[in-house]
C-alpha cells in the first residue's frame, strides 16, 4: 500500500475543496474553510503553500477562487 502524500488534517481540506467546487461549481475561498474547519486564517494559507508545494493543489496568481486539485477524487478521503 502506497502512503498518503497528506496528513489526515490535509486530506480533509483536500476533501473540502473537491466537494465545495462541486456543489457551488467555484473553488472555495480560504475564508470558507476558515469557516468550516474552525481555524485562523494563517492555518488555512499555511495549508494552501503547503499543499501547493507537495503538488496537490495549484492556484492562478492573483484569482481569487482559483484553487484547483491535481489529485483525483479516488485518491481522497470522505469529507468528515
């Protein structure tokens, strides 16, 4: 079995993402998952770059809801 290239944590904003796009078809913004998960704004942006960095995400420089996965949804986990 492969490991994960995310924490359980991340897989959940991976998550997130995919089913947020899905349901409003625009990727959300960090404040939405500030709200959902409960977190600073800081932790969110840390987890974007993070994210960004290992290859999972991409974004547009300067587009706002411009957050895309690389990833496919068999490779995530269920939204908790």
């Amino acid at each position: 079995m492969t490991a994960k290239p995310y924490t359980d944590k991340q897989g959940q904003y991976l998550a997130f993402i995919y089913y947020y796009t899905k349901i409003n078809r625009r990727a959300p913004a960090e404040a939405d998952m500030e709200r959902y998960f409960r977190v600073t704004p800081q932790s969110v942006h840390q987890m974007v770059l993070t994210r960004e960095s290992k290859r999972l995400i991409e974004r547009t420089p300067g587009m706002a809801r411009s957050i895309r996965l690389l990833i496919q949804r068999e490779d995530l986990p269920d939204l908790d």
